[in-house]
C-alpha cells in the first residue's frame, strides 16, 4: 500500500474530542495496524514528560482506536553538568520516528525542541517521511518548528525577552512553502490584553514580520483548528472549529473551517495583491464549502455553559431526568478533555461547576422538585373554601383567622375584584 504524504498542522486541542475525527480521518488512510508515535521531545523538559506522552496514549487509544508508542526522545542533547543523554535509547526513538507512519507531536517549548533536534537526523525524517510516505501531526509548540521562523514563546511571552524570531526546521520548504507556522492565533486567554497570535499580540507580531524575507509571510492556525496538506491531492483542507489565516503585513486572507486551499496558493504571494489589501477577508468560494458548526463544543468552556444551561432550564422545568443527564454530560465533557494539555482554568471550572450541579440536585433530594404551589394547592383551596363559607355568613372574624393562618404558613391570600388569589411567600 503506498502510504499518504500529508502535513497536518493544528493550532490547538491536538488531544481534545474537537480533532478526534481529524485523526480518525487520518489514521484511516494508513494501513492497519497503524504504526503511530508520539515525538515527546517538546515537553521533554518538563518533569512531568511521561505523564504527558502516556495522556496522549490515552486518548488515541480511547477516542482514535490507535495504539501510540511513545518516542522517548525527551532529550537528545548533553548539558552542562549532567548526565549525557542515553545513546541506545535515541537510536531506538529515531529509528521509531522512521518507521512511524502516523508521527504527532504537540506542546512544550519549540526553542527546546529546535535546541535538542539540532545536529540529529530529525529534520531529515520529517523530509523523508513528506517524500516517501508518511502523515506528521504538529499541533502547538510542535507546529512551531515547522516554518522558516520559530516564535520563542516563553522567552518573550514569559520572559519578557524583547521579541526575535529563531531559525525554524523549515519543512515547509521541502514542499515550497516560504511560511512561518504561528499556532494558537485567536488566542484570547488575555482578556483586556492582546494575547493572539502565540501569544505575541498585534504589536509584537508586527515587529517580528519587518524581519521577515520578501518572499516569506505567514501561516495563521486558530486554537482548535488545522491545515491539512495533502501533497497527493496538492490541497490544504482547514478542518475544526475556526479559521487559517494566511498573512503577509497588511494584506490577510482568512479561510473557514470547510475550505480547501490550493497548494499553489500556499507556494506563491499572488493572494498578498493589492486587492487583497485593507482587511481583506476570503471566507468561501464557489469551490469551497460553507463552514457549519460543529456539532463537538469548541472548548471545555463552551461545553461547561451548554449542560449548565441545560440543567437550570431541566430544574426550572421540574424534569428530574433531564437535570440528571445534564450532570452525567457534563461529568463526560470532563473525561473527554482532561487529555487536553492545554486547558488552563477551564478544567477547574468545569469541575466548580458540576460540583454546583450536584449541590443543587443535593437540595432538591431534601426539598423535592415538584412545584411547591401544586403540593399546597389541594390544601389550600379547602381552607379558602371555608373562609368563602364564613364570609358569606359574614362571620369576618372567622375569615380573617383563615387568611392570617395561611400567612403565617407561607400562603398570601389576596382578595381582588376578579375574586380570590393566593401566592407563595419566598
């Protein structure tokens, strides 16, 4: 079977249920058993590297139905004063890398990526694999690496180094592209400070974009959203939630979720015209399918305010069932996503809010989900049935006894001239 040549780069959710469906269409085209791994070296500085790889062994087995095998390329370069890396077990990573038909790889730091790869065959892999067969999966700090400039993220959005751009691998010119790949570019974690574009905001990103070449502009991946490259077909599909922007300067042009982008497109400036100019924006054309919503929630926030909205209108409803799938919903949501590395405040969000959930429904158990009014009413309606008898009989001092009883008990009788109305007191 000659294997696919694909590109896929994602500018987040690489392990959330918003790509499932993009890596089950992948995978599909290898074949069975597909020989997936998982390249750990971004993150591989963190302490909690293995927890990481083994998060997206576990999503590709749960949500892909892939069994991944982990790289174990974590470091592949000495440092001063510490042990140097195991030569045997890079060998066997690369050798895995190789062989891999399915290669991802997500987040971390891209300067610690690029500074451990240097003067490794990695970047000779990743051309091989383009040339030869392959599909290669960068999402994040991965996807990163790819273009002709790499944005160092935490030097200048943790560190506050001023910003410069690092020499990136560059794949995407051994399939003409002159790109610099920029993921997480709708990123709005910010709030009242400009935080798109990696991180980077307007300011800086223009900054960065007066050193690049002429014939060099950049590629824009929103979160939860990817750019497809199919050499075979020589088209980009942009796939998930959002958009790709492609961008040189002033001139943009953005492309939905459902485009198809010719690769001609991606290998020329000829869409950075003047036409193009002034905030130009190509949303479809007549060989582009419109952009539907997708039915997966764009994040574990949007789905943490679906099943709460869900719950409250069940409890309004008095629909006990209802109120409980929306728990249960919820509760998946949060299994779904826990793989996401990158979920910031969203994860302890979700689990504040189902814990309200369950809070409430602790309340209802004691005070029952039925409408108070349609408990008392059959009581109610007697003690008023007597006070209408004894005030006919005039007997005022009677009716009033009725009316103050039922105040003291919650119950607010009202007499009007369309007759007697009654009202729970909160």
């Amino acid at each position: 079977m000659t294997l696919p040549r694909i590109l896929a780069i994602m500018g987040s959710g690489e392990t959330a249920p918003t790509m499932v469906s993009t890596h089950r269409r992948l995978t599909s085209l290898l074949p069975a058993p597909v020989r997936a791994v998982v390249l750990d070296t971004p993150y591989g500085f963190q302490s909690n590297a293995s927890e990481l790889a083994q998060r997206a062994v576990d999503y590709f087995a749960t949500s892909v139905n892939v069994q991944l095998q982990v790289a174990g390329l974590t470091r592949l370069q000495p440092t001063g004063g510490e042990i140097a890396p195991d030569a045997v077990a890079i060998e066997k990573g690369l050798r895995l890398v190789d062989d891999a038909h399915y290669l991802f790889a997500g987040p971390g730091s891209p300067t610690y990526a690029l500074r451990q790869w240097t003067g490794t065959p990695m970047r000779s892999l990743l051309a091989n694999k383009l040339q030869s067969g392959g599909i290669i999966t960068f999402a994040s700090a991965a996807a990163l690496t790819l273009g002709c400039h790499t944005v160092p993220v935490y030097e200048i959005y943790k560190a506050g180094i001023d910003p410069f751009w690092l020499d990136g691998l560059n794949v995407l010119s051994d399939i003409g592209v002159s790109a610099t790949v920029i993921p997480h570019f709708d990123n709005a974690e910010g709030g009242n400070h400009d935080t798109r574009f990696c991180y980077l905001g307007e300011s800086r990103l223009r900054m960065l974009e007066t050193h690049l070449h002429a014939d060099e502009f950049i590629i824009g991946v929103d979160e939860h959203t990817g750019l497809v490259i199919d050499l075979e077909r020589e088209v980009a599909d942009v796939v998930g939630n959002a958009t790709v922007t492609l961008r040189k300067g002033d001139a943009q042009k953005i492309f939905p979720a459902g485009a198809s982008i010719p690769l001609a497109e991606l290998r020329s400036l000829t869409w950075a015209s003047t036409s193009a100019r002034a905030n130009a924006v190509s949303t479809t054309t007549a060989s582009q399918p419109v952009a539907t919503r997708p039915a997966t929630p764009t994040s574990l926030a949007a789905a943490v305010d679906a099943h709460r909205h869900a719950f409250d209108l069940a409890i309004s409803k008095h629909d006990a069932d209802a109120a409980v799938g929306a728990v249960l919903a919820l509760e998946s949501e949060i299994r779904a996503w826990s793989v996401d590395t990158l979920q910031g405040p969203d994860q302890d969000r979700a689990v504040s809010t189902l814990r309200a959930m369950i809070s409430k429904l602790g309340e209802i158990a004691i005070n029952g989900l039925r409408d108070p009014r349609s408990v008392v009413a059959p009581f109610v309606n007697g003690l008023l049935a007597v006070r209408a008898s004894v005030r006919g009989e005039k007997r005022f001092d009677l009716s009033d006894l009725v009316r103050d009883q039922l105040l003291a008990a919650g119950v607010e009788v009202r007499d009007t001239k369309d007759g007697v109305e009654w009202v729970l007191r909160t």
